[in-house]
C-alpha cells in the first residue's frame, strides 16, 4: 500500500498539536499499522461499488486515512469514538479528505447510534461486553458489509471481552462469515472476520 506523503504530513501534525503525544502515538505502532493494513488489503476484495462508511472505535483516524489511501471507492468516512480527545486528532489526519467533504470525526457512543452505511468497521470487539457488542450489533444496516477485529491480549485492562481463538470470536460475533483470517503478532493474535449479520 502506497500512502500520499500529503497524507503523512498530516499524520506527523496531528502528533506534533496532540495534547497527549504519546497516545496519539500508539495509534501508529508497528501493531496497530499493520492490522489496519490487513483489514485494508482484505476488504479490497469484496468492494467494487463507491460506499460510505462508519468506522466504530476510529481513534485517532488512522484506519481511515489508510483506506483513503487504498483501491477502495470511498463515497464518505464516518469515524466514531466514544473519547472525546480523539475527534481532533482524526479531523487532523484526514484533513484532506475533511476539506473534501469525504471525512467526519464523531464523538459518540456506538452502541447508540443510528446511521446509514454500505460498510460497517468495528476494530474494537475487545472493549465491548457481549452486552454492548449485541446492542450495537442490532443497530447495524442490515444490507451492510460488517467487518470487525478482536485479539488475544488479556493483559490490557481495556479489553473486557477478547476471544480465545478465531472460532471463539466467530461465536461471540453472530453474523454470517463470508471472511475470517488471524494474523499472529509479537505478544497477541489478531482476529478478523468480514460478513453481514444474521437478519
């Protein structure tokens, strides 16, 4: 994947005016990139048509920018998260695409939203109970494209929910599968799976 060194520009400026550098850091640690580029390259496959998208735990915009910078046809970006420090960062990160009209950082609670997309991203299953991942699941389109990640990594207190393995999440995740990879990382394992959910 090549990304529009305008687009890093932005990346280096939303670090550099964070007031907490060093979170908005960890959204480009070696980890967190190459799990997003995963997603990216995967969902490639299965989008031919321009589609809107709502990203859910968007942090601070990085999986966005990578998927502007993809094959992908992008109509819009919503970006969600429930930090209110985060909408700043990722309107930085996507400046570009926000000066477009392309892009819009959220500040809000996923599991209350309603909305409109083709393309449904959840890449934060592991910081939802079964609970909130069901509530926010019922307010999914029903014709969307899900696409949603976990991990193994027990040892953040942040993560209340995550799966034992990949057929774990699959369970825990009730939608109908169409993708599921997991992709082995220095101290955890990353699951994804790409589907709809059950109607």
């Amino acid at each position: 994947m090549k990304v529009d060194i305008e687009d890093v520009l932005f990346w280096m400026d939303a670090i550099r005016n964070s007031e907490d550098r060093y979170r908005t850091l960890e959204s480009f640690w070696k980890g967190q990139v190459r799990s997003k580029v995963w997603l990216v390259e995967s969902l490639e496959k299965y989008v031919t048509e321009p589609s809107s998208i709502v990203i859910h735990g968007g942090w601070n915009g990085v999986l966005a920018s990578l998927l502007f910078n993809s094959n992908i046809p992008i109509n819009k970006i919503y970006s969600y998260d429930i930090d209110e420090n985060c909408e700043e960062v990722a309107s930085t990160v996507n400046k570009r695409q926000e000066i477009e009209g392309r892009f819009r950082a959220i500040t809000g609670d996923i599991t209350m939203q309603l909305y409109r997309a083709d393309i449904v991203i959840n890449t934060i299953c592991e910081h939802l109970t079964q609970d909130e991942y069901d509530r926010w699941l019922k307010l999914t389109p029903e014709d969307a494209l899900v696409v949603l990640q976990s991990n193994n990594f027990t040892m953040c207190e942040e993560h209340v929910r995550c799966a034992n393995s990949l057929e774990d999440f699959i369970e825990q995740s009730g939608i109908e599968v169409i993708h599921a990879e997991e992709v082995e990382h220095f101290k955890y394992t990353r699951y994804m799976i790409i589907g709809k959910r059950f109607v």
